[in-house]
C-alpha cells in the first residue's frame, strides 16, 4: 500500500483527512509535533512525532516510509494570534514549510496537496471569491499561506513539484462515527465555542463585531463540512496521481451565514437555549468570505453533501457530547 505523510495528522482536519486517506486505500503517516494536535487522534496509521523546522528528522521519515505524496495541514491558524504575534506564524508557517517542501524534494516526492485557506483574499465585500480573486491578505496568517502558494509554484519551476492547493472557507462538523473530532486548546472556533457554552463549559460564547455592513451586523462565512473537506484532498491526491497539472481549488458551498444565524441554527438542532454576548471586533477579521468558484466541482467531481449547516452543527454536537481527546 502507499503512503501519505501528512503533516499534522493529530490535528483537527488532518485526523479527518488520515481517516479518509485508509478508507481510500493508502496508509496515512502522521507527522506532529503535538503542540496543537493529539496523540488520541492518531487511529488511522502510523505516528511520527517531530517538528517541521527539524530536517534530520524529515528527511529520516521520508526515508522510512517513501511516502508518494504529502498533505500539509500543519500551521499556526489563529488570526488573532497572528496579528500580535507575526514572527511566530513566519517563523512556523513559511519556514516550517520550506523546509518541508526542501525535504520533499530531496526524497523525490514531488505530489504534495496543500491546506490553504480564504484568508489570502482579505477583506473583498461584494467581491464573488473565485480562484483568480486578487489575493490581499490582512493579517500574518492569510499572508504566511499566501508565501507558502507562491513557494510550491517556484518548486514546480526548480525540481518538478506537482501541486494541489485548497483555499478553504470555515471548517466545522465532526466525523459522523465519533473516531475524531474537533477540539482545540485554546478553543477559537465559532461552532465548539458555541457549544461549550450551551453545556455551561463557559459563560457565554462572545460575538466579535456587531457593526459590519452585514443585515444583522455580525461576520458572514461560509461553512463546509469536515469530512466533504477531506474527501476533497483525496480528490486532490488522486488528480496529481493521474499526472494532471497543479491546480488551486476553492472549498465552499458558496452559501454564507452570519455569527447569529449560526447561533439561530444551533438552538434549533440542540433544543437549548444559546447564551452569548456581545463583544468588540477582532483585529483581522473580514466581513464577509463566501466562495464564488464551482471548479471543485466541475473538476475534481467533489460534491459536499454534509455541508449544511444542521449536519455540521448535529455532528459537532454529537462528538461534543461523547467527551474529548486526553489532554
């Protein structure tokens, strides 16, 4: 069987994407260092613990397991964080990722599918968000992705690096099953925020910016499902395996839903009531992020049928309420 070496596979997103990698027939190799992710969300295939500015130790599990591609999940996220500290998204996202692609390279493995995000766009209102949107981003974190594009195209032009890269939109759900989920320490996320506070883990959830130029004055995003998410990646693997060409991919439902529809939805699906406040904005916060682009689709054939807003709410709730990873 094939490997995959995909980098922060204990995470959130890439426990999902290792799940899905076995089911599609490879063997995912997860490469962590823990800081974020979970030695409990490794189920799906062997474990590495190790750090991305670590060559020596690259390069060993790429000899070890001569991986035919790589899925890169690891990176600092949190834009708030990035806005105080941008040395640290620098320093891990862009540095950790050279090295990487560097150690990729060296190996011979040259398909190597990329987890982006929409923040590369900015801040566009009104704009309809496809692939070839101007890419302006507004904080430390969309501007460390935006380097790390712009260094797998130059690694296609150096040493021949086959590229898939996925801008996505907000992720949330869970695993349907319950193997993993989603559970970050700090929690920053919308969905687990909100549920934290419905089962009393805390106060209240706090609504960042009631003054947008929104109808109800709160943030608008678009939301995709977890596992319609990684089923995309796979796509994506499969595409460079079949020797098509690097390809940017968006990865949305081009439907958008503000911070208090979110809240609206989530009382419905869990029959609570759902405290929150109202809070000031966020430094690095847009208004509005909604894909525009159906090329997944029309290329890759992906469909997310899970990602309707009471799907990704009642299996987030589900994992919520079946506890976490040891901590």
């Amino acid at each position: 069987m094939q490997h995959v070496l995909v980098t922060g596979g204990a995470g959130y997103i890439g426990s999902h994407a290792c799940k899905a990698l076995r089911a599609a027939g490879f063997v995912p190799v997860t490469y962590d260092n823990l800081e974020t992710g979970w030695q409990d969300a490794v189920k799906f295939g062997p474990f590495e613990h190790g750090d991305l500015l670590d060559r020596a130790r690259l390069d060993a599990v790429f000899a070890k397991y001569a991986p035919v591609a790589v899925m890169h999940f690891a990176a600092l996220s949190q834009v708030g964080e990035s806005m105080q500290e941008p040395g640290r998204y620098w320093r891990n996202n862009v540095l950790g990722s050279l090295t990487l692609i560097e150690a990729a390279t060296a190996a011979g493995c040259l398909d190597f599918v990329f987890s982006s995000t929409c923040a590369t766009y900015g801040d566009q209102d009104n704009v309809v968000l496809d692939e070839n949107s101007a890419q302006q981003p507004i904080n430390a974190y969309g501007a460390s992705k935006r380097a790390i594009e712009d260094m797998l195209h130059d690694f296609e032009v150096a040493r021949g690096l086959r590229h898939v890269i996925f801008r996505y939109f907000n992720v949330a759900g869970a695993d349907p099953e319950g193997e993993v989920g989603e559970f970050h320490d700090p929690e920053t996320h919308l969905i687990p925020l909100m549920l934290d506070a419905i089962a009393g883990k805390r106060d209240a959830l706090t609504v960042y910016g009631t003054d947008y130029d929104t109808p109800d004055g709160t943030c608008i995003r678009d939301y995709v499902h977890v596992c319609d998410l990684v089923d995309a990646h796979v796509l994506g693997l499969k595409w460079l395996q079949d020797g098509k060409g690097s390809r940017v991919f968006n990865l949305g439902t081009g439907s958008g839903f503000s911070v208090r529809e979110v809240i609206d939805h989530s009382r419905a699906v869990t029959n609570q009531s759902v405290p929150y406040v109202d809070g000031a904005r966020r430094a690095g916060d847009c208004t509005k992020l909604v894909s525009g682009s159906t090329r997944a689709e029309a290329e890759l054939g992906w469909t997310p049928t899970r990602s309707t807003l009471e799907t990704m709410i009642t299996d987030a709730w589900r994992w919520h309420q079946t506890g976490h990873y040891n901590t």
